[in-house]
C-alpha cells in the first residue's frame, strides 16, 4: 500500500494541508445503464483519497499557491494576448496597467534614499511629536508603513476606507464608462450599445497597511472580446477616463456621534500606463506575472494582517504583528459592534483590517475563469467527464492534513517539483522585461 500511498502524496503536488475523502465514483452509460467505471476509496490507504487544499497563500500552502498563481497568470494574460477562448485581437485593443492607491491617513514613515520626512522647523503635533523625520530608512525597517504619531492617525477612516473599497471600485468603473461616453458624445445610458470596458483587478497590502489596487483594463466592442472597439476608443482617451473617474469617486458614509461623517476617496496617486505591442513599456507576460505574484499574498505575508480569522478580541493582542497594525484590528472590533456598521461585518474582517471580497476579481467578458482553467487540467491529465453518461458521486470530508512523516515527504516532493519548474522555464525562455514600479 506504500506505494499507492506514495502515488497519492504525489498527485497533489506536495500540498502541505490536503483533504482527506472517503466514498465513491460510478460512471454509467447513459442509455443502457451499464456501469463504465467505478472507483471506491475503500481500496485506498486508509481507505481515503487525498486531494489538494487548494489554498491561495504561500504562507499556507506554497504548492497550491503557485499552481493557484499559475492559473491567474494564464487567465490575465489570456485577457491580454488572446487564448483560452478570447481571439488574439485582444492584444490590438486600448489596454492599460492601472494602479489606484488609498488616500492618506496621516504621514508615515517611508524608505528610499533620501531622508524619510525632513522638516526644518522642526515642530510638533498637537500630541508633542515630530512632524518629521531625518532618518535614511532600509525598504525591510521595521518602522517603514507605521505612523509618525499615532494618535493622529485616521485608524476609523483607515478601517471604513477599506470596507468601502469595493464600492469604490464599482463607481471607479461606472465612471470611466460614463467620462468615455461623454467624450464620445453619446448618452451615458448607450454606452453599453457601443463599447464594453473588460477589467482583472488585485488588491496588495502597502507597507502602511491600506490596499493598493493594480488593474488590467480593456476597452472592446458591445460583444466583449470577439467584438472590435469604435474608432473613437483609444489608450489616450481611456487613459483620460480613469484619471477622471479616479479624481471624482465618492463614497460617504453615514453620520454617526462615534466616526462622523466620512467622505471615502481613492487617493491622489494614480498611475494608467498603456500596454504597447511593440515592446514599449511592460510586456504583456510581466505584467500577468506581476498580477499572479500577489494573488498568493497573505496578509501576513505582508505584514498588513494575518490569514485566520479573530474569534475574541484577545486574538488581536496575541496576533503576530505591528502595534499599526494591532491598532487597525481593534478598530475594526471596536466599529464593528456599532449597529449602525453591523452590515461591514467588521469583526468578520478584522484579520484583514476591514478589507473584505476576494484578492483578485474580473469582469465577466475580460477572458476565462478558474473552474474553466481546472476543466482544463483535469482533461489534460484524463480526468475528464465522458459524454453521453451519467456518473453518480457520493463523497464526504474524513480530515485533512499530514502526519509529521508525511509532511517531510510532501515538503520534499513539492521541492523537487519547484526545482524541476524552475529548471524548464529558465531553459524555454528568457526573464520577462519592462518593469512596473507602480508602489
């Protein structure tokens, strides 16, 4: 049995946490009723089948994650450059890498090469602290991201920002829709009769802790992806939309004694660079890797959070991170049982500080999907349903996870399978160019 074992530990790549099921498969013809194949865990080690986690995180899972990673590299740049059933002409269309950033909350600290905030009056806040700072920081310093007071720092308006940041993107999109129908001297309601704006969107954790968010945005005909743009939609005139769009979003929430009211907006940096097909600027490839590299980010990864949620607010003083960030999540407990914000769910997502939703998103036409990518792999290893057949599945969930000798065998499977990845991609092709320095 060791050697089907074995063979199981294999299959899923090395996942560190794999699920343990336990049932059965049966394939039938679908006109004689005549069993075509049938597979029972009871003739399993342990009488279990072992399959992936699947989780996102390298932090958690670095198997699952790159093959997660791999998936989002191949449905953005299929959205970029055609394939997995979108036409190359994708790649002829106005195409832009936007970043938008949150506002500020108050001055951080911050890295480079030259003094973090130097100030030559040298003054204090209302609290007695410096408002600036002569010091040189390293890009890994500890005190890089965190605040130069404090009790200046907006922590509700940091918190409730992120809570929102999905409503402000859907209003970012409403409004680049809307600028570009304008430009085009269309109705805003006909938009949709004309042209079709297709998008793939990441949120990463800054060093302060607020989210940035990198989009791919694509302007098409009304059909989507099989469909070509109007003369009148250009990079230029799309580049001008969101610059436009990101200046006027605004989100306001409820006055209540506790917060006020606060007006929600994107912040002021703002970066639309147009994709070029002639090499000018980030390559298609870079620009679907630099998407995929943060898909599987953690929080805690970054610093800004930790990936398990916060049962009782003691979890906050005993969770591995910064007192910013500490701070951050007991405003988000402390928020989150004012009824007037029951419906943020904020203790919910207090271990990502109030940001909630899924890490990376798209619109329906931008290009394939996850379970689609799936289909595809499980069809390429024969896994595959077969047509004209009914399969009857019973299956359930026994555990998950290995035993400490079965982690060092799956650690040094999925080892050698990274070693023999990374072997193949240096020998077919050359390191990607263009670099996206966006924050």
């Amino acid at each position: 049995m060791f050697p089907r074992w074995l063979e199981q530990i294999t299959a899923t790549g090395g996942c560190s946490h794999p699920v343990h099921l336990s049932g059965s498969t049966t394939i039938l013809d679908g006109a004689t009723g005549e069993i075509l194949h049938h597979y029972d865990t009871r003739t399993e080690p342990g009488e279990r089948l072992s399959v992936r986690c699947r989780n996102r995180r390298a932090t958690i899972c670095a198997p699952c994650s790159r093959l997660h990673a791999g998936d989002t590299f191949h449905l953005v740049r299929a959205g970029l450059t055609g394939g997995k059933n979108v036409p190359a002409t994708v790649r002829h269309r106005p195409r832009l890498f936007v970043t938008l950033t949150a506002p500020s909350f108050a001055p951080v600290h911050r890295a480079g090469d030259e003094r973090c905030r130097p100030r030559r009056d040298g003054g204090t806040c209302e609290h007695g602290r410096p408002l600036g700072c002569g010091a040189i920081h390293a890009a890994d310093a500890s005190i890089v991201g965190q605040p130069l007071c404090a009790d200046c720092y907006d922590y509700p308006g940091h918190v409730l920002w992120h809570a929102h940041a999905g409503k402000l993107w859907d209003r970012f999109a409403i409004g680049v829709r809307r600028q570009l129908a304008s430009s085009a001297g269309l109705v805003q309601s006909h938009f949709a009769d004309h042209a079709r704006l297709s998008f793939a969107r990441v949120a990463e954790y800054q060093k302060r802790a607020a989210v940035h968010v990198h989009a791919v945005v694509r302007l098409d005909g009304p059909a989507g992806p099989d469909d070509e743009p109007p003369a009148w939609g250009t990079a230029e005139m799309l580049i001008d939309a969101v610059r436009a769009s990101a200046r006027r979003v605004l989100v306001r929430t409820p006055y209540i004694p506790a917060v006020g009211e606060l007006a929600l907006s994107w912040g002021a940096q703002v970066d639309a660079r147009q994709l070029h097909t002639d090499g000018e600027g980030p390559d298609d490839d870079a620009v679907a890797a630099y998407v995929a590299k943060y898909v599987t980010k953690g929080a805690s990864e970054t610093g800004a959070g930790t990936d398990y949620r916060l049962i009782t607010r003691d979890d906050i003083d005993s969770a591995p991170v910064s007192a910013h960030v500490r701070t951050l999540m007991r405003t988000c407990w402390r928020l989150g049982g004012l009824p007037e914000y029951a419906h943020l769910h904020l203790r919910t997502w207090a271990h990502t500080l109030g940001y909630r939703g899924h890490i990376l998103t798209k619109s329906r036409a931008y290009s394939t999907t996850y379970a689609a990518l799936r289909a595809e792999r499980a069809h390429h290893v024969g896994h595959a349903d077969i047509p004209d057949t009914v399969t009857d599945r019973h299956w359930r969930y026994v555990g998950s996870g290995h035993t400490p000798g079965a982690a060092l065998i799956a650690a040094g499977i999925a080892e050698d399978l990274a070693t023999n990845r990374e072997a193949v991609h240096d020998a077919a092709s050359p390191a990607a160019g263009g670099a996206l320095g966006a924050g």
